[in-house]
C-alpha cells in the first residue's frame, strides 16, 4: 500500500539532516529519520 507523507526537516550539522513527519490524514502514524549526504543537500 502506498502512502502520501508530510515532512519537515532541519539540518543538524555539515550534510547532516533530521526528517520527520506523518503519513497524510493519519497523523498518529509518525515517521523520524536522520540522513547524512556527502554533498549538502541545499546550496
């Protein structure tokens, strides 16, 4: 089954950054995830 999610995120460090957000109209279904890029992700 497929989902629509809402993110949000915010860097944590040089390339580092938290994701988080919910599965749409389901917002108890929450999702966190960190992510290192070796090249940033934003200019």
């Amino acid at each position: 089954e497929d989902y629509w999610l809402e993110m949000s995120y915010r860097e944590a460090g040089e390339g580092s950054y938290v994701f988080s957000g919910h599965v749409k109209g389901h917002p108890e279904r929450m999702l966190k995830a960190c992510a290192v890029f070796l090249t940033p992700l934003l200019k």
